[in-house]
C-alpha cells in the first residue's frame, strides 16, 4: 500500500490526501529497486524519498533548480561552466564510495555483537546465517559460507583478521575495491557459465533455460544483453560481465541517456543551463536517481 508507505515516509504528507502529488509511486519503486549500482536498501529508500521530494513540489520532479545548479557546480571541477560525461562517471564514482561509506555506519552497530567497533569473519558469517534462504541444501550454504570469507580476506587489507569501518566499505560494497569485486564477480559469472566456454549466452547471462525454466524475456532485458555486448559476438564475456555485476554498465547507461535528454548542443558537455532545462524530463530517466542521492548526501 503505498499510501501508507508514504504516509510512514512522510508523516506530513498523505498519498490518500493529495492523490495527484504522488504520479506513479509503483513505478518509481520499481525502477530504483533495478538499479545495481545502488545497495537494494538504499534504492528503496531513494524510490520512497523521491515520493516524498515530489509530494513538495507542484510538479512531481522532487528535485529543484536550485539543487541541479548547485550539482553541477560541484561535479564541474575545472569550473568551465559544463560538464563532460569523464567527469560525471568520475563523480558517480566517487559519490559511490562516500555512500557507501556512510551506509556501512548503519550495518555495523548490528553486526558488531561484541561492540569493539570492527567485524571479525564470525560475526559476518553469523550475520550470512540468518539471512539463509528458504529451500537451498547444505552445499549451496557451504559454497556461500566459503565466498564471504573469500571476500573478508580480500577486503581485510591489513591483514589483522578483523574488518576497520575502510575495509567493511569494501567488504559490503565490492565496486568499491577491486579484489573483493573481483571475487564476486567470479563467482557469479561461473555459476551462469553452464556449459563452462568462458562466455555468457543470452540464457545463461539472464540464468534461463535451466531446470525447465522457460520464463519470458522482456524487451528490456533483450536490449540491455546487446548494449552490454559491446564487441556484439553474441555473449558476454568476463570483462562485459564485470561492467553488468559493477554497477558500471548501468550508470554509463543513465548518464548516456541524461546527456541525450540535456545536451541540447551536441557538444558532448552539459551546461547547467541545459541541465536545468532537462529538470521536466528528469523523473522519467534513471540517471534522477543518482542526482537524488547526492542532493541527499550534500543536503543541498
């Protein structure tokens, strides 16, 4: 019920109150809940703010002017009144860690059981435990218990047994760090990699075809598989993949678009005129919710 969502999100607010504030909430869910370069709580939480934001406002955008100029400013740091799509995937990048980061400060006060401001391998493992999935046997458990301590080691840089706030970052967000996310992209690509040639084909990238799954494929997911096929032999590969499982893939793909929409030009840079310009348009793009999320975080 996403008037009551809303209504907990908002409590100054009301879905029920002011339908025509609140276009389309389902949607905004949806789309943020897709975006895997975003943990799936903080997307959530993203979809239900901009609600919110959009509840503020008389024309549903949820995001200002104002806010916009002042995002651009500080993603343009040569200050040369526009931005080019280098500098915007690095500030992506960037904001990326620092979200990150301060995700990591509302994870550790419940996983730290003896409260001495690190994780030990068997407070994550303990953490793994009750998130087990229904219906998966003892080697599935085994294999999953074998990769989060693959990944603690990676991430433990110095080497102490014990995970710092630095290296739970990178523990929990692997596109932050390198190894880890080497690890886990590993580790996915192998177990679509049915028929083991290395690559992934359209049903083993989407994990169809197997055990009698024959579930439909969208159109979306038709054109994601070639854009993501960037040397277009029909599969995925290591590299392909790893862009998909980063985060990379995506956030090249929203901000692609958002340059489609804003640069009016075709200069390949974003003035903060042609960025302000574009506002209308920015909801129906996922690049709005990367803009939210540094709004958020620089309180602008």
């Amino acid at each position: 019920n996403f008037a009551a969502l809303v209504g907990a999100a908002c409590p100054d607010r009301s879905a029920a109150e002011e339908p025509s504030k609140f276009e389309d909430p389902g949607s905004r869910v949806e789309r943020a809940i897709a975006m895997p370069s975003l943990s799936r709580a903080l997307r959530f939480s993203l979809a239900v703010l901009s609600i919110c934001k959009a509840a503020d406002t008389d024309d549903h955008i949820g995001v200002t002017s104002d806010q916009l100029r002042k995002v651009h400013a500080i993603i343009d740091k040569d200050g040369n009144g526009k931005v080019s799509m280098q500098e915007i995937m690095a500030f992506t990048s960037h904001m990326n860690k620092l979200v990150s980061a301060k995700d990591v400060g509302t994870v550790l006060p419940h996983m730290d059981t003896d409260k001495d401001g690190r994780l030990s391998v068997k407070e994550v493992l303990a953490n793994l435990e009750s998130w087990e999935e229904e219906g998966k046997d003892a080697a599935y458990k085994a294999e999953q218990m074998a990769l989060e301590r693959k990944k603690f080691k990676a991430a433990d840089v110095d080497g102490d047994g014990f995970l710092n706030e630095s290296e739970m970052v990178s523990f929990f967000h692997p596109s932050t760090h390198e190894p880890v996310l080497d690890i886990a992209v590993k580790e996915n690509f192998a177990q679509r990699d049915v028929d083991g040639d290395g690559k992934l084909s359209f049903k083993e990238f989407w994990a169809l075809g197997q055990d009698g799954d024959d579930t439909e494929t969208s159109a979306a997911e038709h054109v994601d598989f070639l854009k993501l096929d960037e040397d277009a032999d029909g599969f995925i590969s290591y590299g392909e993949f790893k862009k998909w499982e980063s985060g990379v893939f995506h956030a090249e793909d929203a901000m692609g678009k958002l340059f489609d929409l804003a640069d009016i030009d075709g200069d390949e840079h974003v003035t903060v005129d042609e960025l302000v310009g574009a506002r209308e348009q920015l909801g129906e793009n996922d690049a709005y919710y990367h803009v939210l999320e540094w709004v958020e975080h620089h309180e602008l």
